[in-house]
C-alpha cells in the first residue's frame, strides 16, 4: 500500500519529528508515531512550498 500526502502548510518533515524524539514518545505526535510504527518506508520532501510524503505500508 502506498499513501502520497501533499499541503501548502508551513514545513514539517515527519522523519525529522520522529528522530528528534527517538528513545522516547513525546505527548503529542500519537498519529505520527502509529504510522511510523506501521509504515515501512517513509519519504518527506518540501518542494515548490509543498510538503510531500510518501508512506509505503
């Protein structure tokens, strides 16, 4: 399975989020954790002042 997410919103890398809060699950960021916990490979890119994710499940 494969989810592409594409926003104008300000930038935001998921990866970047999960390494700096490795070892340890910070209060928020439920919904990043459980994807990132399902997903196999995820890929973040802000081009054209969108950021891009594809999650491969």
């Amino acid at each position: 399975m494969l989810l592409n997410i594409r926003d104008d919103c300000k930038k935001f890398s998921p990866i970047d989020y999960m390494n700096q809060f490795a070892g340890h699950r910070p209060d928020n960021g439920l919904g990043i954790t459980m994807i990132s916990n399902l997903a196999s490979d995820i890929k973040y890119l802000n081009t054209f002042g969108l950021n891009i994710v594809h999650i491969t499940a």
